[in-house]
C-alpha cells in the first residue's frame, strides 16, 4: 500500500500567473491546487533552467579602468558612488 502524505503551505505567485491558473482550473473542473502541483510534477527542473541567469552582453572596449581591481568590492563600490559621468568612465 502506497500512503501519500500531504503537506499543506503557502506560496507567493504573481497576481497575473494566480489569475492564469484560476482560471485554467476553473475550465478544466480541478483546484488550484492540482494545477501548481501538475505543472511541479511534469517538469521537475525547468523551473531551475528557466531561472537561470542569461549571460550579459559584452561590448568591445578597453576593458577595466585603470586602477580599478574587481575583487575589492569596497573600492569598486566607492568608485561608482564617486558621482563621475558616464563618458568620464569610459
């Protein structure tokens, strides 16, 4: 005998996507509930993919600014609140 075990709790989903699903379980005669918990099971790892982060797009140009070192956060940081133009960064 396979027991199923239920848990209940509570998620956060955008008002739009809430409306989608309602809606959806409404036409199709099932919870809101058995919708969220068909769309987890039938695609387990996409929602993994699709949060992925997209590669951010690289423009040609000289590179770093000269005595600016990536891995000091604290002056990166500093450097950027330093209120300079665009055009002076470049």
């Amino acid at each position: 005998m396979i027991r199923c075990v239920v848990v209940r709790t509570t998620i956060t989903l955008d008002d739009d996507l809430y409306r989608e699903v309602k809606v959806q379980a409404a036409r199709d005669g099932r919870t809101v509930g058995q919708i969220i918990e068909d769309a987890l099971r039938a695609r387990p790892g996409e929602a993994a993919e699709a949060a992925a982060i997209e590669p951010l797009p690289v423009y040609g140009g000289s590179g770093v600014l000269p005595g600016v070192d990536l891995g000091d956060n604290a002056a990166l940081r500093d450097r950027m609140d330093a209120g300079e133009s665009l055009d002076a960064l470049r």
